[in-house]
C-alpha cells in the first residue's frame, strides 16, 4: 500500500498529496533483461552482452580515443600527439626526480591533444584559407601552452614534497590517516 504524504501548497490553497510504494512493491530501476542471458554458465560475458554494446568508443590506454576509429585526415595529427605526450611525460619526469604523477601525466596527454587538434586545425585553415579556423587554432595551442605550464608547476610541486620525506614518512602518514595497524585496516 503507497504511502501518503502532504503539505500546504502555498497559503490557502489545497494540500500536495505524494504518494510513494514501499520499496518492495518498487519496480525495479532497470528492467530485466529477458531475450537474451547476459552471462555464460561459468559466469564470465556473453559475446556481444550489453556492456560491451554500451561502450562502442573505447577509450585506449592513455585515456583518449583509439586512433583508428578517428577520421583519416586526423590520424596523423593524433599519431603525432600521442608520441609528444610520451616523449614530454618522460622529460617531466626526467626533470623532477624521475616520477610524475598520473595528475601531471594527465595534463600533459590534454595538452597533446590540444596541440595535436591545433595542428590538425591550422592543416584545415591552411587547405581552406578560412581565417576563423587558424584563429581556432591558435586558441586550441595556447591552451595547449596553459596545460604544459600547469603540468610543470604541479610537477614540480610535487618533487618538492617527495623530495622532503621518505618512503618511510609517507608510510607512517599513511597509517595514522587511515588508522592501520601493523600493516592491516
């Protein structure tokens, strides 16, 4: 049986009533899904299961899009952008101490990509002789330029703090934080 709530609407005017279902008469939030199991019998995924159907863009492992699935003329701006976030991660980290963070490593992967779009932009611009799109461009490299200055200043930010305390530091840190006690929560 709904239960029933209400309240005055407004002075004068008549009550709102709400009515709710417990939770057991609910319907469930996402229907069954009853043409097809969506499992094997020895529990793993079907081939072609509705996860897999939901994430038809995958993203690869530095997070961005597979470069293959891009348009063709773009292939070799992305191409180019993802060997500049490699080559400038391991200068970062070259620079500070020998390890960045994935904050950093992030920053620097958006900041290929807006490179590598800057690129592909000024290409197109220069094809077409559009002016808005060279301006585009030169938007997209100076954020481009904005990632890479905030990706040096947190790295070495950083190489500060990791400079300044030992693995042992952080360890103790990190058990009076969390309350572990000989290694176990």
């Amino acid at each position: 049986m709904p239960a029933r709530s209400g309240r005055p609407n407004g002075a004068g005017k008549h009550p709102v009533y709400v009515e709710v279902s417990p939770a057991d008469e609910l319907r469930p939030a996402t229907p069954a899904n009853t043409d097809r199991a969506e499992r094997t019998a020895d529990g793993r995924f079907a081939p072609g299961n509705a996860v897999a159907r939901s994430q038809r863009l995958r993203p690869g492992a530095l997070g961005g899009a597979r470069i293959d699935t891009t348009l063709p003329e773009y292939r070799p701006f992305a191409r180019w952008g993802q060997r500049y976030a490699a080559h400038r991660r391991r200068e970062l980290a070259a620079a500070h101490g020998g390890e960045i963070s994935a904050g950093v490593g992030a920053i620097v992967e958006s900041a290929a990509l807006a490179m590598a779009a800057s690129r592909f932009m000024t290409f197109l611009g220069s094809q077409s002789g559009d002016a808005d799109q060279l301006a585009k461009a030169a938007r997209l490299s100076e954020t481009a330029r904005q990632h890479e200055l905030a990706a040096w200043e947190l790295a070495s930010r950083e190489c500060q703090v990791r400079a300044k305390r030992s693995p042992k530091d952080i360890h103790e840190a990190v058990v009076a934080a969390f309350g572990f006690k000989d290694g176990a929560p």
